[in-house]
C-alpha cells in the first residue's frame, strides 16, 4: 500500500479496494434490500430508478413519500428530486452553528453509502442511537464532512 501526502490515508490498490467494496456491499445487503423494497413501491407513484457507478448505489428519483432530499439505505439512495446533482446545506449550517459553503447531495449520500459499507446490518441501529437526522448525529456531520472537502467520511476522521 502506498500513503498518499495526507499521513491520515492510505490508498489501496484498486483490486482490494474493489475486493473490500463488494464485501461490504454483501454486509449491508439487508439495508439495501429495505431500500430496494422502499424504491419499487416508489415507482408506480412515479419514481424512477438508475445505477450511479459515482454513488455505488441504486438512485431511485422522484420517490414520492418524504418532507424532501435523499435518504439512503445500503446501496439504495432515495431522492424526493429529480436528480442528487444539488446544492444544499450542511446539518451544522441549517443548525445556526456556523455558515458553510452549499455542498452536493450526492456526495452527502455517497459518505452514507460508505458507512454502510463499513458498519452493515448495525448502521441503521447505531445511527440512530446517535441522534438520528440531527447535527448531533456524527454521521451526519462526517458525511457533511466528505461532501465538504472530499475526504472523513466516517465520524471523527478529520
């Protein structure tokens, strides 16, 4: 493995990259069969599902139920919009904690996607005992985090 100029990160070769992606896909399968399941009832509604290599996920559009936004679920994001290509505000932003720069949904959701990777079946009750949707919620500020600066996507990693 090589460590790129940030002492923090490591880059690994493609393959195990690859290799690491699809076992966590595997681990957090039960999460994505919710989100699929979610998706599908969406459609006849109107939703409209796609693939996004970028996202490692199936994006399920125009999903008919929620107050707006994306949520995911394993390798399933769901989006109220058109499309995850929008700017939007941080948690902490929203909050009144300080003033950040609009950051992308998609790269929002994609941080989600790779704590489901990591974290599987026990994401959903983890998160939520740390505060749920709220900017208490480390995930929530980690995944602010990647869509900020690229990089921390899981909490306490910056």
């Amino acid at each position: 493995m090589a460590s790129d100029p940030r002492p923090d990160r490591l880059i690994l070769p493609p393959w195990l990259l690859g290799l690491l992606q699809l076992l966590g896909a595997l681990w957090t399968s039960p999460n994505t069969l919710l989100g699929l399941v979610a998706g599908l009832a969406g459609m006849p509604a109107g939703a409209r599902m796609q693939w996004s290599c970028r996202e490692r996920a199936l994006v399920f559009r125009q999903w008919p139920w929620g107050p707006g936004g994306a949520i995911t679920l394993g390798n399933v994001i769901l989006t109220t919009g058109s499309t995850l290509e929008v700017r939007c505000h941080t948690y902490e932003h929203r909050a009144g904690r300080c003033r950040h720069r609009l950051v992308r949904l998609d790269d929002h959701e994609r941080a989600h996607v790779y704590q489901y990777l990591v974290l599987g079946p026990l994401f959903l009750p983890v998160y939520l005992l740390c505060g749920g949707v709220s900017v208490r919620n480390p995930f929530e500020r980690a995944a602010d985090h990647y869509a900020l600066h690229g990089h921390g996507w899981w909490p306490g990693r910056h």
